[in-house]
C-alpha cells in the first residue's frame, strides 16, 4: 500500500510554529529536510534548549553505563550520592556469556558499587570515603582493576579521584586503579562521557600486555555493546570466518581483551560515535587501521565481512568469507520475503542515540520499509553530514611505504580532522582514505532529519505522519503507546535480541512483523483522550 506522505517543509514550520521565535530559529537547524544534491548542515551535539524536554542522557551515563559498562571483570565503582549508581545498576542491557565470566571466573555486572555520599562528604570533602570503598572492593573481591566513576556533586567539591586512584593502585600493586572525571554535567548528553571513557582506556589499559595473538586475522571490534546478546552472534560469525577477535569494546568484555587489544592487525568500528576516538588513537599511537562497518542486516552484513577479505587481501580468507554468507545469507533473505507481506510499503521513524537510528534503516529498508523521519539524541555532525577518514594503512608494510610514512611523517598527516589540502596531498602520496557516510546519505529525498528531537516534536510528527512503527526508548515507549502507535525499543531491544548479524536479522523481522500485526494500540483509549483533554501534555487531572 503506497501512502501519501505529508510535505516535510510544512510540518516542520508548523512545529517550529509553538515556539518563541528565537527557540524557533535554534531548533530550526536541527531540522533538515533531506535533499542529496547539496550539502546539507545538520545542527547536533549543541545544548538542550532549557525547558525542552529532550531524550538524552548525561555524561556519566555515556561514560560509566554505556563505554565501560559492559566489561565484566572492572568493578565500576560510583563516587557519588546513590541514586546515581542505583540508576545506573542493569538499567542498560549488557550481556554476558556465562561460560566466559572474565579469565578468572570474574563478573562485576550485577553488582552495584557505590561511596554512597552523604551531605557530610559534601560539606567535608570525600576522598578518604573514596580511598575507604576502593580498599573494601579490593579486600572482598580482588579484581584485576577498578574504575572509579565521578558523578556531579565530585565536580562541584572537587574531590580528586585521579590522585586516589593513583595512590591505592600504587597501594595494591596488583590491581589497576583509574579515575574517570565523568560528571553527569559534562558536555551537552553522554556523547562526552564516551570522550572520556575512551581517552582513560586508552591511558589506563590498552597496551598493557604484549602476549602475542595466535590467529591469522586478528581484529577488535570497536563500538559493539552486546545488547541483546548482538556480541555472542557476531563472534558466530567471525569464528565461522576464521576470524580472530582480540577484544570488544565493550560487549562482552574483559580487561585482558583491552589490554592485549594493540596486538590486533585491524579495528572494525560499529558505533562509530562512541568509540572513534579509540580507533583513531590506537592509529596513531600502535599503526592499526580502521574503518567502519555495520552488521545489523543481512546485506549489510555481507558487505561488512567482505571489507574484510578485502582489506586483508587474503584469498583464502576471501573464500571463506564467501563460503559463509552462501551458507547464511538466502535464510536471511527468506525470511525477509515471509514478513513482506505485513511490511511493505509500511513507515518507521526512528529516534535513538548515535549511531542505531542510521544502522537499523536498513534493516527495515530489506523488509520494504520506508524510514520517513530520523534523528539521534547526541550525535555530531559527521553522524549525519558523513566525512573522509584516514588513509586505509595496510597491514604488510611493502604494499605501500605507508607504515614507514606513518612513523616517519608530519604526525599532523595523521590527524583525522585533516583539511581538504591535506586530503588532497594524501592522495598524492599514494594513500587512499574512505569516506565514512553518515545517515544522511542513506535516506531518501524529502525524507526529516531532526537532531535531539523533543518531545512535543516527536508527537507533532506522529501525527502528521501516521507511521506504523516509532522506534526509540524507554522514555518514550509508553507515551506513543498510548497515541495508537507500536514502540519498538532500539536502545534494549525490549528483551528480544539479538538484532545484528544474519541471524539478527532474522529475529527482527520476525519481531517486526508481530508488532505490526497487531492492533491492540488502535484499539486503546489514552487516558488524555478521555478526558476530552487533546493534547498529554494538558491532561486533566
Ligand atoms: S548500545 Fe550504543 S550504538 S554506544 Fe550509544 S550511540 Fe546509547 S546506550 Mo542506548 S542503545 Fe544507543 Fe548507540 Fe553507540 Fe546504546 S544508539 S543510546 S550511547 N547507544
Ligand atoms: C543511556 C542508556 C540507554 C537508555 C535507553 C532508553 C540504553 O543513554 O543512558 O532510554 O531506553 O540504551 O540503555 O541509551
């Protein structure tokens, strides 16, 4: 069924229409209609207008939830008032494999470590409660590492949780100790919190030991969570391939992983916002190359291993990998062709973090689903906009002298916010760069960008657009409920999963389907409705 779709330039002035005319012209720049024969900006990672109320998280959350949340055997230990460990305690849906637990048996998941501050610390300074809790961690569970998380209050006090975690790792001995100053106002969402998770990995972890991998294709795989246990169907895969994975981060993680991860020959980036700046420091500090893929999708999939086989420029490893999407892929694309019938043709919107919103479009896209409108909560405009990234480095140094280059070179050459001469003089050079292509590139002309979409606006575009499918999280999920429309949640994946890779794929289509098979969200009344009220925001008490 082919519906009409509402002119994208005349629900955005009828949205920014509500608003004060400066909030109006602010907003406006987060909303762009999509035309691909120009460039377009995409505003993002800018502040929250106050008053708005908008999707995002802290800094703290980006930082101690997401990046470092899912790696098993750091105990994560939150300097901060309760609520905010409390908050943060298997609120996100981290998984690990069981028979796996960490080297040693470790798994610090389902634990809540917290200094749990009081007005006295606040008034008197928190430190010596700190240094007390990390021995206390110490003493009942010995772990390989500790990683002390700052919240808000710490900032305003000024508690130095670097200089405490200094001290008590130099105190142990045998057990690694690092601060991270990722106070929940940092920043404009968690986008910062990542920041630093990913530059005190780096400081703190990657690097420490040099045990050399026994794999013939050994990669990390960067900005992969294992939501919904994503991670265990990719090392499927991978394993399939004969493909060796150093380390996650952090799906499924552990402190060795990170630790040996330099001694990978490639790093493969998923998320691309949270973990960039990983890939691009271990770049440039251990020469490992990186580039984007994507694995949520059957093709999508394919693509991503063939990149592969391409980049090791292996044919044995070529054939391997072929061997395996023949065996994977016509299963995937079956099963895309059973739910057609009930998805064709249908419209999603899909408003979630940094990178899934642009990933899952062409998930729904093979199931002949058209992604009408999208945004993140906190990307930055690459996110959108796409950019040209580092040269491709090989991995045998006479391909091309680009190893030596590498070393040897203007380090400058090697930053990746390189200006279109610098690119050009690449090129000269030899060196081949790709470009990573953000969300823009992948949707269709007319189709609405809106970057860090608020909540009056998400409803506006729910009306307008009727979709059958609202992809977001938590926050949302009950509200478009109650509006008639099915909520898939991207962030949990409402306790399916997994999603990624060919099986993954399977799965969604088959949850998919279900969602838009049934009709029991027409069929409920919101409570707002019977009251007569018209709009959830003035429902009558
Ligand atoms: S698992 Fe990732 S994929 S890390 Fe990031 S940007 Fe969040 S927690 Mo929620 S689901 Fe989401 Fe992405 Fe990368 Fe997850 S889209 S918002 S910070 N995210
Ligand atoms: C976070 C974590 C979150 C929240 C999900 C949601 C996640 O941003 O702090 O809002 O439903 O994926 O768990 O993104």
């Amino acid at each position: 069924e082919d519906k009409k779709l509402p002119d994208p330039s005349i629900i955005k002035e009828e949205i920014l229409a509500k608003y004060p005319p400066k909030i109006a012209r602010k907003r406006a720049k987060s909303m762009v209609v999509v035309d691909k024969s120009m460039d377009q900006e995409v505003q993002s990672n800018v502040r929250t207008i106050p008053g708005i109320i908008t999707q995002r998280g802290c800094c703290y959350a980006g930082c101690k939830g997401v990046v470092l949340g899912p790696t098993r055997d750091i105990i994560n230990l939150v300097h901060g008032p309760i609520g905010c460990s409390f908050y943060a305690w298997l609120t996100r849906r981290n998984q690990t494999d069981p028979g796996e637990a960490g080297p040693d048996g470790e798994n610090f998941i389902n634990y809540c470590f917290s200094t749990d501050m009081q007005d006295s610390n606040i008034v008197f300074g928190g430190e010596k409660k700190l240094k007390q809790a990390i021995q206390e961690a110490y003493d009942i569970f010995k772990p390989k590492a500790i990683g002390v998380f700052s919240t808000c209050p710490v900032g305003l006090i000024g508690d130095d949780v670097h200089a405490v975690s200094r001290e008590m790792k130099e105190k142990f001995g045998d057990c690694n100790v690092f601060g991270f100053s990722c106070e929940g106002y940092k920043g404009v969402s968690q986008s910062a919190g990542h920041h630093i998770a990913n530059n005190q990995l780096f400081k703190h972890v990657i690097g420490r030991d040099n045990t050399q991998p026994e794999g013939k294709y050994n990669i990390n795989l960067l900005g992969e969570y294992n939501i919904g246990g994503d991670a265990f169907e990719l090392d499927r895969i991978f394993e399939l391939c004969g493909i060796n994975v150093i380390s996650t981060f952090s799906g499924n993680s552990n402190v060795t992983g990170f630790e040996r991860s330099h001694t990978a020959d490639l790093n493969l980036v998923m998320c691309h916002r949270s973990i960039n700046y990983v890939a691009e420091m271990m770049e440039t500090k251990y020469g490992i190359p990186w580039f984007k893929v994507n694995f949520i999708g059957g093709d999508a999939t394919a693509k991503s291993l063939r990149r592969i086989g391409e980049y090791y420029e292996d044919p044995e490893l070529i054939a391997r990998i072929e061997e395996v999407i023949t065996a994977e892929l016509p299963s995937v694309k079956q099963a895309a062709k059973d739910v057609l019938k009930t998805t064709d043709g249908k419209l999603a919107m899909m408003f979630v973090g940094g990178s899934r919103a642009h990933h899952y479009q062409e998930l729904f896209a093979e199931m002949g689903m058209t992604t009408v409108s999208a945004g993140y909560e906190f990307a930055h405009r690459d996110d959108y906009e796409g950019r040209k990234v580092l040269p491709t480095i090989k991995v045998d140094a006479d391909s091309r002298n680009i190893e030596e280059l590498k070393i040897e070179a203007d380090p400058e050459l090697y930053n990746p916010r390189k200006t279109k001469v610098e690119l050009e003089d690449l090129e000269k050079n030899g060196l081949e760069f790709s470009e990573y292509k953000g969300m823009k590139n992948d949707m269709a002309d007319q189709s609405l960008i809106v970057d860090d979409i608020s909540h009056w606006e998400a409803d506006k575009l729910i009306e307008y657009y009727k979709p059958d499918i609202f992809c977001a999280g938590i926050k949302e999920k009950y509200v478009v409920q109650k509006m008639g429309i099915p909520l898939k949640q991207l962030h949990s994946y409402d306790y399916g999963g997994p999603y990624a890779g060919f099986e993954g794929a399977k799965n969604f289509y088959t949850d998919i389907e279900r969602m838009l098979s049934t009709s029991i969200w027409k069929k409920l009344k919101a409570p707002w409705l019977e009251t007569g009220a018209s709009d959830p925001c003035i429902c009558a008490e």
